[in-house]
C-alpha cells in the first residue's frame, strides 16, 4: 500500500506541487471578492476613466494604444481592465478574482519554469511557494490597479519559458519568435519587463550552461541573439518616458536632488533584501525622504556591497547566488528611483518579479547548506512548512487592510510618517461618507505635508462645498488650477461654486474647460449632460435663457437621445422668444416620444402665445390624455378655452 501511495506522488507529485500553490493562493486571497474599489488610483484607472468603464470596444483599443495617461502606456493592462467590465460591469468582485487567478498562474507557471530549467523539484517548489505566499506580493495582487503587475508577469515568465525551450531545441526558430512576441506584449502590460533581455543572459550563464567564460568574446554571441529584444525594450523605455513626461510623473531634481535619490535607492535596496526576510509594516505608499541620516545610508551601501561581493567571490562554486543576487538587482533597477517617477521611495509592488531571483539565491543556498549538514529530510520539509505557513500567516493579514479605502489608509498612515497622500486620499473617502470635519483634517495634514499636492487642495475645496464654506472651496479650487493649470476635477467644482453663486455663464466657462483638459475620460457622455443639464436648470430659475440654451445644447450634444434635454431647451428658446426655433424640435420630441406630457403642454403654450388657440388647446388636451394629473396643462388648458 504504502509503495503505491508512493508511486503515485512520484507519478503526480508536480500536479500536486501546483494543486498546492493554487490552494495557498486562494486561501490567502479568497476574501479580496468582496473587497471595494480604493480611490488609490483604482478610481484613475477604472471608476472614473471613461474609456475603462465602456468596457472592452475598439474605441478602447484606440485610446489604449494612442493615448499616454496616467502617466502611462501599457494598452494591454488597459484592455484587461475593460475586458473586467465587460464581463463584470463596473464591480471590485470579478477584477480581485482576475487578479488572484493571475497570480495563482505565475505561482504554478514559475515552478514549471525553474523545475524545467534545473530539475531540482524541491526547490523549485520552495521558490514558487514563497513567491504565491509572500506578504509583499499582496500589494500587487489585492490592489486592482496593479493588474499590471499579475499581467506583465505572466508574459515575463511565458517569454522566459518559450526561450528556454529555444535554447534547448534551437532548430525550432518558431520559439524565439514566440519568446519575443510575448515579451512585447509584456512590455505593453507594463514596462519594467525591459531587465527581462538581463535576466536570459543571466539563466544562459546559470542553467543553460551557454557561457563557460565571463569575457567579453563569450557573452557577445549571446547579446547578439538577443538584440530584438534589446530593441524592444529600448523602444519601451523610449515611450514610458514620454508618458510619464507627458503625466508629470517624473520629478525633476530640483525637487529630488540626485545624491537624495542614489542614498534613497541604496536604503531601498537593503530595506528590500530585510522585507524578505521581515515582511513587517508593509503599507500602500511610503513617502520619499530626502534627509536619510548618514548612518542608514552607510550601512545600506555596505550590505549591498558586501553581498555583491560575496556572491562575486563565489561566482565558480554557487553559480545561484550570483544570478540570484545579480537577477533582483538588476530586475530593480527601472524602479529604484534614480529616474525618480512618483515620490515614493519604494513600493511593496516592486518586488513581484526581483524576489524570485532572491528566492532563488536563498533556496538554492539553503539546500547546499543543508545537504551538507545531512540534515534529516523530515527536519527540512518541517523548517519549509514553518516558513511557508508563517508567511502565509501574515500574507493573510495583509490582505485584509486591503478591504477598502480606509482600512488600507488606516494602516498605511499606522506604520509611515508625514504620508501626504495617503491623508489626502483618506480625505477624499471621508468626504464620500459625509465625515467632514475628518476629511477636512486629513486633507489639511496632508497640505501641512505636502503644500504642493493638488489632489490634497481639491479634496479640501470638495468638502468645503458641502461644508457650505462656498467661498474657502472657491479658494482651494483656485489654489488647485494654479499648480495644476490642466487638473481637469478643479474646474468641474469650480463650476459647482459659480453655479451655487448664480454666476451661471461663468460656471459654463468653467464646466467647458473642465471638459476641454479631461485626459481621463472622466467627464464620458453621461456625466457632461448630467452636469450641463444640472447648471441649465438653475440658468433658467435665474432667467438667464440664453445660458441655459447654450447648456442645453453641450447636454444634448453628450446624449442626443435624451428627449427631455430636446423639450428643455425649446422651452429655452420659447422664453427667449425664438418660437420658431423651438416649434421644430418639440414635433421631433413628440414624435421619437410620443408619451412626453410635457413636450405637448410645452408646445401648447407656443400656440397660445401665438393666438392659436385651436391647435394649443389641442396640444394641452393630448398632455392630460398622457397625465390627467398634469395640474399645470389643466390650467393652460382653462385659460386656452376662456
């Protein structure tokens, strides 16, 4: 019995190794289905983008791949996002579902990949269980916006596959290509795919056994195969910058002085190598801080140094920790900060792909140190279970802060200081709620922090509106187009204050150069009639018929099938005084809506106007056929027939 039972695991034992990473994964991750949307650029790229929320269209596919927002360009990521709306609508369940899929997938598909280039089962197993269970890779996995990261990976390691199957049958030219398409695509699900040429110079030397000497006659054959994806990834890098120029996302160094960011990407690197170890305190955002103290920074150089050189001095003997080593290094180069995007000085999310050559490194390390120590291979499996449940452990409990806005602002502002944007976007999530008095306070911590943060100013000017302090929202609006000469929402409100000031043909200025600079699509068919709608109905209580008329036409011109926008705006020119203007468009009313009460009583209050009383009389008696409840078309209607 028990040789059998043996057997069979012998048999299966690599479809059990995936059964269990799937398993860990959902475990972990299950409850992320019911988790909410947080305004941490969730809304950005998918609540309030109006391409996004189309879902999946050609329309899309052009926007995708034409525009730079974002400050990006990873149209892929974009049409997986409109993909999930397609299918699930606009709803959190279903995208928390894709993403954990995805991740259960690069979990069974590393160890796939790392068994096939070493044979090494065991490892391998340990290597894809500490990247499916580690509490950094929650970021990445509970955060619906970084979709990106779960994508582009499954195309690093599916491009990393169809190479290695390459090399090992190099007749078959089909796989190289097929290696190179996919880490296009990964390169257009995110561009930090870009190290990836690295990496295969780095399993050529490992596993692949292509590189016998580190010369520079050696590797060239190598690096020459490998120029189209060189030139990939150049290209790549060539048009993120542009994107992330054309956002504003790249700091300048005067804001960031370039010795603040070397000392903050040494600091990042330990810290990096520390959180695989002690994945403790992990948040959402860690504000960038150029006065590291020169201690941190010393001790950080020489972990860095030190490990580089130990891993080089070994370079004959465990090939594995230089690749290992040498893979997270370079892999976070593009994110390290010395082109500083953002003004974060590191991020949980980076290390999806850099701790797998980490993992390597240390497993690797591990199992050599143990072999040679004859541990018992009960004692091993039992420190493997250890470590894997205890990461599990607080996996778990990371992705709990992830429920929503505020549990995962709550937690990020317990184990960071002075974080402005997280205060600034747990402001705008209070605002939503009605807790004023706390979103203001977040909001103006988050100014004391950060004077320049535009969001920060905005979110404040919005809960000043519904705080009634019409003309402090006025002034924090202002502050925020002078920072922000394009930050489209600040005019949006601008036009809300004017419109509450009765200065309607302001607020239409304003609403229109909203419109004008709306990059993100946010101001899509439905919101620009709602908004125009909304400001010319309060133009015409003012009386100020002209305005409303001009509204009613942006209104109508965002959704042409709206007949009560068509209805509204002829009353518009009959109160101008333009009868023969709106005579038209109520028979087109009348007759795309027969049923419109209001379009009949609308059009018999022409004819009255005009001494037609047959035809007005007609008109009212035909709204009270549709409404016999219709008080004022029962007045018009006496009055008509006096």
């Amino acid at each position: 019995m028990t040789d059998a039972h043996a057997t069979f695991f012998d048999r299966n034992r690599s479809i059990v190794v995936m059964l269990a990473l799937a398993v860990l994964v959902t475990i972990i991750y299950a409850a992320t289905v019911g988790f909410d949307f947080i305004n941490l650029d969730d809304d950005l790229y998918i609540t309030n983008n109006g391409a996004v929320r189309g879902g999946l269209s050609l329309g899309l596919v052009k926007w995708a791949f034409t525009e730079f927002y974002a400050a990006n360009w990873h149209p892929i990521t974009w049409l997986s996002h409109g993909l999930d709306v397609s299918l699930f609508g606009v709803e959190a369940g279903g995208a928390h579902a894709v993403n954990v899929i995805f991740h259960a997938a690069n979990s069974i598909l590393l160890f796939y990949l790392i068994r096939l280039l070493s044979g090494r089962f065991w490892e391998s197993a340990a290597v894809a269980a500490i990247f499916a269970v580690h509490p950094a890779h929650v970021e990445s996995v509970a955060w619906i916006a970084e979709r990106k990261d779960v994508l582009s990976t499954l195309f690093w390691l599916l491009s990393t596959l169809f190479y290695v199957r390459f090399v090992r049958d190099s007749a078959n030219r089909n796989l190289y290509f097929a290696s190179l398409i996919l880490f296009a695509v990964g390169l257009a699900a995110k561009p930090m795919l870009v190290t990836l040429p690295f990496t295969l110079l780095l399993l050529d030397y490992w596993q692949l056994a292509r590189i016998e000497e580190l010369t520079a006659k050696a590797i060239w054959p190598l690096v020459r195969e490998k120029l189209p994806f060189f030139a990939l990834a150049a290209a790549s890098s060539v048009v993120t910058v542009f994107a992330q120029q054309a956002g504003g996302a790249i700091q300048s160094t005067t804001i960031i002085p370039f010795t603040a960011r070397l000392a903050n990407a040494a600091v990042a690197y330990a810290k990096y190598v520390a959180m695989i170890f002690y994945p403790a305190n992990l948040g959402a955002w860690y504000p960038f801080d150029a006065n590291l103290d020169a201690l941190t920074i010393a001790v950080s150089v020489a972990t860095i140094v030190g490990i580089s050189a130990v891993c080089i001095w070994q370079i004959r003997t465990r090939k594995y920790l230089f690749v290992g080593w040498f893979f997270f290094l370079g892999t976070l180069v593009p994110v390290i900060g010395i082109l500083q995007v953002g003004r974060q000085a590191m991020a949980d999310r980076y290390t999806y792909v850099p701790y797998i050559g980490l993992s390597i490194a240390i497993v690797w390390l591990a199992s050599d140190v143990l072999n040679r120590l004859k541990f018992p291979v009960q004692a091993v499996a039992a420190i493997c279970g250890i470590v894997i449940l205890a990461l599990s452990t607080v996996a778990f409990k990371q992705v709990s802060f992830w429920k929503n806005t505020e549990t995962i602002s709550l937690r990020t502002l317990a184990v960071t200081q002075n974080n402005y944007l997280i205060e600034s976007n747990y402001c705008n999530y209070l605002e939503r709620l009605n807790r004023l008095d706390e979103a203001a306070a977040q909001c103006r911590s988050a100014i004391e922090h950060d004077p320049t943060l535009v969001e920060a100013w905005n979110n404040l000017g919005t809960v000043q509106m519904k705080q009634n302090k019409w003309d402090e929202a006025r002034a924090s609006f202002e502050k925020t187009i002078k920072l922000a000469p394009e930050y489209s929402l600040a005019y949006g409100n601008l036009a809300k204050v004017e419109t509450n000031a009765q200065n309607v043909a302001k607020a239409v200025e304003y609403l229109n150069r909203a419109i004008a600079v709306d990059k993100a699509g946010f101001f899509d068919a439905k919101r620009r009639a709602e908004a125009y709608s909304s400001l010319a109905a309060t133009a015409m209580k003012l009386q100020k018929y002209d305005v409303a008329a001009e509204a009613y036409k942006n209104a109508i011109e965002a959704a042409p099938q709206d007949t009560e926008l068509s209805r509204n705006l002829a009353a518009a020119y009959r109160s101008l005084g333009w009868a023969n203007e709106a005579v038209p468009i109520l028979l087109d009313v009348i007759k795309r809506n027969p049923n419109s009460a209001e379009a009949y009583n609308t059009l018999g209050i022409i004819y009255a106007e005009q001494n037609r009383k047959p035809e007005a009389i007609q008109q009212f008696q035909r709204a009270l056929q549709i409404n016999p409840n219709f008080t004022q078309a029962k007045s018009n209607l006496q009055k008509a027939s006096e």
